[in-house]
C-alpha cells in the first residue's frame, strides 16, 4: 500500500492492474499516446439497420468476460440497461464488465446479475441499490467509479477497453447519426456516449424513434456506428427529464444560496470581464441561479456563458439575456431539454470538449466559479460525495472532480444533514482533494481555503460572515455531537479514480 | 514492380516506404489500429494565445526533416501557406515534408524552397505550378497524391504522421475553437482540416478574426489546438470564394449536362424513394443541376439531400424546397457560404463523415448518382483527372475517389478536349478504377460499363443515343486522330494513393 497525497492508502495493484496513487491535482501532465481504435472499411458496412436488439446482439458477438458500455442520459426512465443484460444474462454470459456512465435505482434488477455471476464488476456511477450491492461486497471484483471527464480519458487513454457499447439514442437515422432531441425518450444532451463512440470495438444504436436520414446534430456520427436497431420503448419519459425542477423552500437553504450569491458578488467577480459560472440542480444551485441573477439584473452584467446542466431558471436567464450561451452537459428539466432544441445560444457540449483533462484544454477550467452541493467536506476542504457518512456507496462523482477546475470552486451545505455535521475531522472518502476546493457556504458564513489568500483578501469589506472551517466544525460538533465513523472490512471493493487517472481512494466493504 | 489490379507497374517500396499496390475497389477490409494521438493534459493549457504566427512557429519547435501541413478551404485566396513556408525557410529549416490538403497557383514561390531544400516533397494535391516542378523531377524525395477521403484515411491510420498543422481559421476564439462562417476570410465549409486537429503532434490556429468564446459551431474543436495567433490576413477574399458560380454557355458542354440529367430521368432514379446527387461545380456539373432541378419540378419529386460543393444553383434547390438537406463539403461561391451560415439544413459535413473509407461507413456510398468530369477515360473506364494528356500532373484527386462510391458514377466529358481524344486506350494515370465507373456522357451519346448490365436493362425506352466506350473512342480518333503518348524518364515523382492506402499509379518525370 501506498499513502497518496491526501493520505489514504492506496495498494499498488488491484484485480492484476498496477495503480497510480493521486499526486497533486495538477500534477499530471500526459505523456504516451492515446488507444487507437480498430480500423473498419465502408465496405463491410452497406445495411446497418437489424431487425432487433436481440440481432444487434448476435451480431456482437459478445463473450464471457467482455465489457459492455452503457449511459445514463435516460436517467431514472432508463430501460436498456436492463434489457440488454437480462438477454446477455438469457444466452448465459457471465464475467462482464459493465461500464456505464451511470446507473440509477431503476436499474436494481442488475444486483441479481452480480449475484449470479453474468456481471464480474462494474466501472462506473452507482446511484442506489447497485452502489449499495457494492458496498456489500457483492461484486467478484473491485468497481472503478470515475467523474465524467475522467470515464472519457479513460475510454480516451485505453484504461478502460470497451467491447461492446449500446447507445440509446432518442432520435438516430438508419446510418447511425443520432441525437437526444426529438421522440418520445427526448432527453436533450446525449453526448455521454461520445468516448464509447469514437473507441469502443463494436457500437450498438438502440432507438425508438428512427428518423429519416441525415439526422442532425449528429452528436453520435453514424460513421462509428456498427449497427442499429429500434425497440418499443427506451424508456419512461416521466424519468427521463423531469417535468420540473423545484427551488428549495428551506430557509436554511434559501440562506446558503444567498450567501454563495453574495460571495461571487462581493469578491467583484461578476464585474470582471468575461463572467461565467456552472451551477448545479439541486434545490440550494437553483437558488443561488436565482440570487446571481438577481444581482446582475440589478447591476446590468451579462455573463458570456454558463455551464449546465440546465434547467428553466438557467434558461429564463438565457432567454432574458442575463446569459450568452448555456454550455450545456445535460438537461435536468422539460425547459431545458426544449431549449437546447430551440434556442440557437443553448449548445450541446461532451465530456471531451467540457471536462476531459488529457485534452489540450477544456471548457470546465475557463469558468469563473463553479457552485457545487456536497455530502461530506473535511478540514483539509477535501470533499466526498460519493459515500454516505454511514459508510454506503451510494452515488456517483458526476461531473464534481471535473467541475472543481473551476477557477474558483464553491462547495454549498448545510452544516448539519439528518441530524449529522457535514463537516468532519476526515471524508469517509475523498471524491476531490481540498486543493481544488475554494470556499465553503454553510448557513452559518463562509469558510474560505487558506490556500486561497487571494480570495480572503477579496472578501474584506464583505458582510457575509467569515469563519474558518475549524469553526464551522466546532459549530456542528456543538449542535450534534462527533459523528460515529462507520465500520469497514478489510476488503477494498471500489476505487475512487480521479480525472487523471490517479488513485485518489478506496472504498471498503461495509461491516454489517 | 509488382503488376496491381488496374495493370499498373508499383514498386515494392519507395523512399524506405513499404507500398501496397491497388488489388480492386472493394478488397480493403480494414485491420489494424487507428494511431493514437499523443496524450496532453489541461494544466499545460492556461492560455494559448500567442503575440505572432512568429511566436507560435518558434513554440512548435519544428525541426528539420518534420512534416508539417495546411489545408486548401481558402483556395486560390490563401496567404497561410506561404506565410509560414517563407518563415520556416528564413529559420534555415531543411528537408520537410509538406502535407496540404491542396495547394493552388498562389503557392508558386513554394517551387523555390523545393529547389532550395526546404521542402523534401509534398503529399497533397498540387495544382498548378507545384505540380509542374513536380513533373520535371525538382522534389527531392516521391510525392503522394490522396483524395480527400484518403488523406483523413493516411492520418488517421498512421500512415501521415503530422508534426505540426497550421490551420487557417476565418473565426476562432483563444481556446481554438473554429469554424470557417464568418470574419474577412469567411470560406464556408473548413472541416478538411479535421484529421490534422485530431492526429497531428501541434496544432495552431491561425485566425483574421478572433471572436469572443465560445465560437460555435466548433468545426475544429479547441480542446485539439495547441496555440491560436492572429495575422492581418488571411487572404484574398475575392480569391477564397468566388463571387459567382457560372453555367456553361457551350452547346456542346450543355448538351452533356442534357443527357446526364435525361440518364438519371430515364433510369427511373429520382422516383425511387430516398434520392439524392452529388455533382462538382464545373460548368457542366452546374448545368445538369440545372437540368435535374427541371425534371424534379416537372415530376414534383423532392431530393432527400444533395452534398455539395455548394454553389447558387443547389442552394436555389434547397430554398425552393427540390432537395431536403445540402450535406456540404466545400463552398464554392458566396451564395453557398451565406446558405451554410443561414438555413438549418444546409450542413458541414468533413472527410471523416463523407468519404473515409476506413470508418463504419460514410456518406459517399449513400449518394444515388453523381456526376464527375474527368481529363480521360479509358476502355476500362479508368479515369484520370490528375495528369493532362501532355503528362503534366497539374491537379489533385480532390474527392474523386471518394464519390465515385456512389451508388451510380456519371463522368460527363466533351468527346474531345483541345482537339484531343478525352476516350484513351489506356489513361496516362489512373486515379480511380474502371470497376468505380458506371457510365460516360458525351456528346455523342453515353457508354454504360458492360459491368453494369442493371443500368443498361433500366435504359431500355430511352432515347438517349447509347453507344459503347470503343465506338465513342472510334468517333473522337475519327475526328481528331490517335493523340501523341507523352514521353517520360524513368523516375518516379508521386504515387496516386488510393482511398484505401494502395497505390493504383505512379506518375514519372516528364520528358522535356
């Protein structure tokens, strides 16, 4: 084992492959080449278009102990996931890698498909129950989750090899040129699948909704299409994109997103040239998208851009003209989904142009200031969002290592959730290292990173209140006492990779 | 010398280089890997800006005996070229490889620092005055001439590695995203420089016109550019695009683009479902437009898409509702420009998604019929568009290769040219294959390929004068005699690269 440099123990090597302890978040700097994908001829590819998903299928070819690769633009209304494993589970498959760029509680029914062997492990985003079979133990290898951009160096640098990856695309022509929309799976932004496209050995579009060709945007380009195939339903459009998306009543809350507004405005960052900022969806970012709207209002400034996920307070913002562009990674809501369609400012970006780090540059690290929620964040600002404070992994990095690129990086949380402190001595698990965390906002003020002497000197003049973490920390443990650690086995059953490559921690067995 | 499919003498191997000689059009399945890309990270890539071309040129470090490439959407208009090529020379640099997409007549001076050593060959189209020098023997090493498709093909497969690609960008922002739509230099379509971005070692963007981020749409995407610099300009707007595209006025020549049009009317083409052409911008290309367009009004019968080159009279089609999309790859006025910039289903399109053929398939094969004008065709149906009958090599492949995978080929040509034969025993170079021909149209009636006994059945009840290829050359030799062979030494100065990477012919220096 060895300690990285936030100071978990990492083993050298896992499963047969050697691992690179996280170094410093911007401590890497490339060096090899990227994996050529297989070289395919036009020739071989005259009718793609197969009669069924169960054809698409044969045609794969797929094999004990290959990886098959998923996305989660369908979110909670997703069916394919479940499709194609319960019929690679039917022709009796066991020892795949599941790769999917998320899974969510709808997808529970893959937890007996661990159980019984088809699915070896799974590198990729367990939101519920999948992540729970892990923290079980249930998995007959270690789990690998990565961020957004990191799945996409990974696929990008020949980490993670995919054989088979099934897209689905809620409009595709028969040439394989999709997008997310039009039909009734409408999505919005699709481009997860993006890597899988470009290098995964055999690609599968599953759509139902086929268009006539071209097909445009084509986000996926059918030229890295093998074959395509149409099924009823690819999901539960209520699950899909929610109908809306809710400002949080809590004033608690309310109070936090307040104050996240009036850092960014106090630090005089909405004056400088070249405004922009990335928010999340949850009920504390679309508050502050509320409050920084306000203040630019009140001060006549426009930001050039701001990231998605978007949503309708987003998008009434771009529709008022508070905003240049939505650079939008993926649609939390109807408005935003219709927007991306409709509104010539609302643009459709991927994990390589947005988060990516073995890129030559990226949009995530040309935003101003990033607000994100969090589950845990500790002393050394180091952040989880991954396990629960109970010690259950239960969901996924998301964008979260990818978006701490901001220029400036605002973690948002109450300081106490169900009764415990969000703020502890140590994360369970270290999603992101503190270096890469700038302020905290509880609803008791604001701690800033030492590391940030700029912004501590930015802030005078401001009547926000300013604590230090130890503070806050002190503020909790007042309210709610220290925290009991959960308990762990011995046995290491997902690894936290960061957007580089590194190790950055480990999650253990839960002792139950 | 190994004998190919087309009959043609090909060495073994040339320059050190292995050659794989053409064995048919449809023989290449494909095999191997794409090549990798070095791998580069985000920390390196603060800000790409630089103060001069000067600066970014000493940035590359570009080294004697490196490749370094260009492309050819500015046309006879571009300055960049030369630009850095006077630069590269004034640096003492020796020996490289220079790897345009096309070169015009206003890259004559390059003639000099190919005698001076500065420029070892080129692989890329030359047209004009660099293919002259070519043909007398002045480079040092073999040149290599590709179409369009095939030079993303060599790129992408490894077989063109780019040391440094200088992109002419008409807009771009300082991330590097580009496209060619609007600014002084404002082209059209930009995207053949696609590969280069993605596979070459740097990349620089070159711009007139740096507009504020994001720059969308991202023909070329940032996160692929190493450094952006601007220069005063990029070229000679009047040369770029021309103002007008023209119909020819010669009886002959419209005559021609009659029977073009009545062959695809009388085989009951434009009323299969799902129709759509490709046709060049020469005079009678824009003639059988014209022609099409009439028969498709009279009929009510609407195109599923054209793919360009753009020009007034597709545009005029596509705004009268005749064709659903222009899937373009080139603008060859202002009229196609404008319509690319304005109307949603006027679409770039670049060579990996229309003519690679080392991809799951392209756009090329989709087209039902295109019509192509050639210097010669043989008894084979071999054509040539590369050398003139007097042996000089005086034009590029340009996407010839690539369309003729339509599903029927076309070639219009006068009967004679110059007072000479266009219908050879055996063309003086073969750039595509007989077996790619499906039909020739003069003036004296049209040949079908023997092999394409489907058309010949669907002509029946046509009144088109149908003739074989041998009595139309009987004709022409009737007329203007049998035309002198150009006289050639030994020496081989460039390959004619398949779209598949096999060579098909050799050119030799011209006896002079």
């Amino acid at each position: 084992m060895i300690r990285n440099a936030v100071g978990r123990l990492i083993p050298e090597e896992i499963d047969g492959r050697k691992l690179k302890p996280f170094a410093g978040a911007h401590n890497d700097h490339g060096g090899g080449r990227k994996v050529g994908p297989p070289i395919r001829a036009v020739v071989d590819y005259g009718n793609k278009l197969l009669k069924s998903l169960d054809e698409a299928i044969d045609a794969c070819q797929i094999q004990d102990g290959m990886t098959v690769s998923f996305h989660h633009h369908l979110r909670n209304g997703d069916y394919l996931v479940n499709l194609v494993v319960d019929e690679l589970a039917a022709r009796g498959l066991k020892d795949l890698t599941l790769a999917p760029s998320a899974l969510f509680p709808i997808h529970e029914s893959l937890v007996k498909h661990v159980e019984n062997g088809v699915i070896s492990h799974i590198e990729g985003s367990m939101n519920g129950p999948v992540g729970q079979a892990c923290s079980l133990g249930k998995m007959k290898k270690t789990c690998i989750l990565r961020s957004h951009g990191g799945r996409y160096r990974a696929i990008q640098d020949g980490d993670l090899p995919i054989d088979v990856a099934f897209i689905a695309a809620p409009a595709a022509d028969e040439h394989g040129n999709c997008n997310g929309l039009s039909g009734p799976s409408a999505c919005g932004v699709m481009s997860y699948s993006l890597a899988d496209s470009l290098y995964a050995d055999r690609v599968v579009v599953v759509t139902d909704n086929l268009v006539p060709f071209p097909n445009y945007p084509w986000i996926i380009r059918g030229g890295n299409v093998d074959y395509v195939c149409t099924v009823d339903k690819l999901g539960d459009p209520e699950q899909i994109v929610s109908g809306t998306t809710r400002i949080t009543r809590s004033p608690t809350r309310l109070l936090i997103a307040q104050y996240a507004a009036r850092f960014v405005r106090d630090i005089g960052l909405i004056e400088e040239p070249h405004f922009s900022f990335q928010s999340g969806a949850g009920g504390i970012s679309l508050a502050f998208l509320k409050y920084i709207g306000d203040i630019m209002r009140q001060r006549g400034i426009k930001a050039d851009f701001a990231r998605g996920g978007s949503n309708k307070f987003l998008v009434d913002m771009l529709e008022e003209g508070l905003i240049g562009y939505i650079l939008d990674g993926q649609c939390f809501d109807m408005v935003g989904a219709r927007s991306l369609r409709e509104n010539p400012n609302h643009l459709e970006t991927d994990p390589f142009t947005s988060y990516n780090y073995h890129t030559k540059g990226n949009f995530a690290t040309r935003v101003r200031v990033a607000v994100l929620g969090a589950t845990e964040i500790d002393l050394d600002f180091n952040v989880n969002v991954n396990t629960h404070s109970d010690g259950w992994l239960l969901h996924g990095i998301g964008g979260f290592a990818d978006v701490c690129d901001a220029q400036i990086t605002v973690i948002t949380a109450p300081l106490l959730r169900g009764r415990l402190s969000t703020i502890v001595d140590s994360v369970t698990t270290v999603t992101v290292p503190g270096e890469t965390i700038d302020v905290l906002v509880t609803e008791h003020g604001l701690a800033v990173n030492p590391a940030r002497r700029d912004i501590l000197d930015r802030l005078k003049g401001s009547d926000i209140p300013l604590r230090t973490i130890e503070e806050l920390r002190a503020l909790a443990v007042d309210m709610a006492g220290v925290p009991r650690k959960p308990e762990f086995e011995e046995r290491i059953v997902a690894l936290i990779e960061y957007r580089d490559g590194t190790v950055i921690d480990t999650v253990r067995q839960l002792k139950v």
